[in-house]
C-alpha cells in the first residue's frame, strides 16, 4: 500500500487543505487485451523463416513485465497477440515496450532487410473471459485467415467489431 499526499488551497476561504490518499491495490483482476501492432508503412517485413524468433521474443517481453502471453502470430505487416496484464500494466506502456524493445531486435538481428519499424499507434482491445479461447484461435489461425482476406480487409472489420465508439482524439 502506498499513501500520496495532495496539498491545494479551497478558494472560498483561503485555507489550505491536505488530503491523504491510499492507492488501493488490486488483488484479483481479469484484464485481457488483444493487440495489433503495424509495421511501419504497412510493409511486408516479417519473413516465415523469421517469424518464430520474434514471436519468442515478444513472448518473453511481455512474460517480462508483469503480464501472461496468451497466443501470438507475426504475419509480414503486423503481428497479433493476446496477453493478460496487471493493473499496474498499461497498454500503452506494455505496447511501448514491445515495439521499441523488438524494433531493435529485430534490426539489430538482421532479421529483416534494412531497418526495421513498428507504426507509431497500435490497437488495442479488451477482450472477456469467455472469449479467450475464440480469439486464441483467431489469432493462431492468422496464416489460413489471411489467404481470404488482406489486412486492410481484416482491420476495418476489427474495428468496425470491436470500435463501436468514436476514435479517441489525440492528447
């Protein structure tokens, strides 16, 4: 348990005011979320004889930083994976660090001609218990989905499936 201390003045009467603060940990958590990361420009990158390598490498990033991979496939211009993740865990911070960490792997491993590049957003997507094993599926399943539809087919479904909101804006 950790205390944060919040100072300030109450306008009305000038007085300062202290309030204490106990972050409240969070013992029991069902945070799943399923990712889709780009490269950049939508190149094919990601050879076959590559692939496994980095999809191993992703694997221990994640298992790294406090989260659970689930399933994973690298296809040539972007890669899926479902992982759970601690509440401490953001996705923007989990997706920050796989996409630096394996952009230099895989360039400095040569593992794809010139200098390899993730996009600069991703997407993410909380997915439910109970759908796990279809989304498991759907992801190991990418090599055979992808020979009916390209990515750009696949992506405007996702996010017309899964985006029932408007886009956030950019900060």
């Amino acid at each position: 348990m950790s205390l944060t201390l919040v100072t300030g003045r109450n306008p009305k009467f000038a007085q300062p005011y202290y309030l204490i603060f106990v972050n409240m940990k969070i013992e029991y958590n069902n945070l799943y979320t399923h990712f889709v990361l780009v490269t950049e420009k939508r190149t094919k990158l990601i050879t076959s004889t590559n692939r496994e390598r980095i999809e191993k490498y992703i694997t221990g990033i994640v298992n790294n930083n406090n989260c659970k991979m689930y399933a994973i496939y690298a296809n040539p211009e972007h890669v899926h994976f479902l992982i759970s993740r601690s509440p401490a865990v953001s996705e923007e911070y989990i997706a920050s660090v796989i996409a630096n960490s394996s952009e230099r792997f895989i360039t400095e491993n040569k593992l794809c001609q010139g200098k390899f590049a993730w996009q600069q957003s991703a997407s993410a997507f909380s997915v439910s218990k109970k759908d796990i094993n279809h989304i498991c599926q759907y992801i190991l399943n990418q090599h055979e989905h992808h020979r009916i539809k390209t990515f750009e087919e696949e992506y405007n479904e996702f996010l017309h499936e899964y985006q029932k909101t408007l886009k956030p804006k950019i900060r």
